[in-house]
C-alpha cells in the first residue's frame, strides 16, 4: 500500500510541475510589452510589480469586431488581457506597443478611459475610448508624451 501511495505521489509532483501554453500567464508574443511596460513605469517612479497585480495576457479572438484588445474583470479571470488576433496579426509595433499600453493602464493602474481632446483634436491620453473620440498621432514624437501622462 505504501509503495502505490509514493508513486502516486509521485507522479502528482510531476504532473503539477508541467505545464502547456495554455497555463502560461503571459504568452510569449505579449510578454516583450509586458515588459516594456514595467520598463516604462520604473523610469517614471512606478514600480510594476506583477506579483502584486499578476495579469494574464494572450491573443485570441474577440467576438465584438469593434474591439482590439480588452482588460477584463470578472470573477473568472481577474486581470486578464486579451488581444484580437487579427489586429495583433496586422499591428505594427507601435500598434502592438499601444494596445498593451492602454490595456495595462486599465488592469494594472485601474486607469479608466480619458477622451480629452487639445484644441486640434488630438487625444490627450492614452487611455482615450477609440481613435473615433480623438486623433491619436502615437509615434516616436509623440510616445514619451502619451507614456509620461499614462503613468502620471
């Protein structure tokens, strides 16, 4: 009897010691802005500490075809990001930089939607609801701009 017990508990250990993508917590192709975002913070006083506020993050489809990304709140899945994937399919980096962005604003500082606007229209924040609301010119001029009010 001792003898089945130990192989069961053995193979517990090994089974509770894998894991697949599915379990992953950030997926690989988010982590890189994950990252950078923690980066970011660092440099403007913030420390983003994931262990405190662990959000997962993956793509997957969106059934709202008028949503990219999104920062969810349910009981479920606290903290999770989720990006479309065509969007993440045709995004380029400053695209991908920005989603992530605006979604981490919400789930890691519970930042809600901000759709100021200057007196040319433009979007005075990140966290702005859609580009439909303001223009949003996010591009290496613009981008420490955007990131220093995000963290504000």
């Amino acid at each position: 009897m001792m003898k089945y017990a130990l192989y069961i508990s053995l193979i517990l250990v090994l089974l509770s010691t894998c894991s697949s993508d599915d379990d992953q917590v950030v997926t690989s192709e988010l982590q890189p802005f994950f990252d950078l975002f923690q980066e970011e913070g660092l440099k403007r006083g913030v420390d983003v500490d994931y262990n405190v506020i662990q959000i997962t993050g993956r793509v997957a489809d969106l059934l709202d075809r008028n949503v990219n990304g999104w920062c969810s709140f349910n009981e479920d899945k606290p903290h999770e990001i989720i990006i479309d994937t065509d969007y993440w399919a045709t995004a380029d980096d400053f695209d991908k930089e920005f989603i992530l962005m605006h979604e981490l604003g919400h789930c890691y500082l519970n930042r809600l939607h901000v759709d100021d606007v200057d007196v040319n229209g433009n979007c005075l924040s990140i966290m702005h609801s859609s580009t439909e609301s303001c223009i949003f010119p996010y591009d290496e001029e613009t981008r420490d701009a955007y990131l220093d009010e995000l963290f504000k």
